[in-house]
C-alpha cells in the first residue's frame, strides 16, 4: 500500500469531492475549500494559489487570470457559479481590497506556499485518501481530468499554461479512449 500511495501522481475526481468535503471541516474551511477548488478546476501551481489577486478575479463576468509560474503561459479561464459562490463567502479579514490577495493567512498577510501544502496534506488525511496528497496533485489531477474527459492535448496544453507539449503528454496515458478506432 505504501508504494501504492507514493505512485499515482493523482485524485479521482471522487477523490477531490472528498478531499473538499474534508477541507470544509477544517479551521478555515471556506478558505481552505476554495483554495483547492480553484487549484485543482484550474491546475494551479501552489505559489499561483497563495499569490492570486482580488485583481485577477472578476466576479461578475466569471473570470480568472492564471498568471503562471515557471515562464508558462498565463491565461484567463472562466469560472463555475460553485466557484464564485466559494470566493464570495467570508474569507476571514480579507476585505477584497484591490491588490491584496484572496487567500490570506489568519493574520491578513499573504499566505506562504508551505501553508498552502499544510493545507491539502491535512484535508487528505481527514478524508482517508488511498494517495498521500499533496499540492502539485491537484495540478495532475486537473491534467489527467481533462484528458480523460476526451479534451484536446493542445487545449489541455494551453489550459495548464504548458509551453512543451511533452509536459501535457503525460496526461494522456490513462485514457484508453485516445486509441478508439484505430482498428
């Protein structure tokens, strides 16, 4: 079992319900919720979590700016009414000020990304998952979501904000539809 959970780079998506149900009970569980929310819909890097902007955030016309890590390509992705619906619940001192950051610590700094690891390791412990998470997780759960939903490799490419194709290619080797109608 223990090599098991160290192999899969990755959650089911019935996995990540449970992990967000698990986050919800936490302290800071709106907080904490939307976090992983947001990372795993949008495949987001720990430090492009903890450093997003009210700025980058249009509420009314559903919108997200993934400013990308790493030289990826930053793009804008539309968001989900659940998602909204988890960026505008309280979110403890932040007061949605312009410039300051929608996910902060309790003292109403900007969170660090090692909090944001803290904060997926104990929701995964709490919701008994068979794979030890982690942040980078929700990024390949994302992936390899897309990929088995039968989304295009350059879509899927562009989504993450990927440059290389060789780094989406690797989402694809769990879909055995990619293969249908070869013979």
């Amino acid at each position: 079992m223990a090599a098991a959970r160290r192999l899969r780079t990755y959650l089911t998506p019935d996995e990540v319900a449970r992990l967000l149900r698990a986050a919800k009970k936490s302290r800071y569980g709106a907080r904490n919720h939307a976090m992983i929310l947001l990372a795993y819909r949008h495949g987001l890097r720990a430090s492009e979590v903890v450093g997003l902007r009210w700025s980058d955030v249009d509420l009314e016309r559903g919108t997200i700016y993934c400013r990308r890590a790493k030289s990826s390509r930053s793009t804008i992705h539309p968001l989900k009414h659940d998602e909204i619906a988890a960026l505008e619940r309280p979110q403890g001192r932040n007061l949605r000020r312009a410039g300051e950051y929608v996910f902060a610590s309790e003292r109403g700094e900007g969170m660090s990304r090692s909090a944001f690891w803290r904060i997926v390791a104990q929701a995964g412990e709490r919701a008994g998952l068979p794979v030890k998470a982690y942040a980078h997780l929700l990024r390949h759960s994302c992936g390899y979501y897309l990929a088995n939903k039968g989304c295009d490799l350059r879509l899927i490419q562009d989504y993450l904000g990927h440059k290389q194709i060789q780094n989406t290619v690797r989402y694809t080797v769990l879909n055995p539809a990619r293969f249908a109608g070869l013979w």
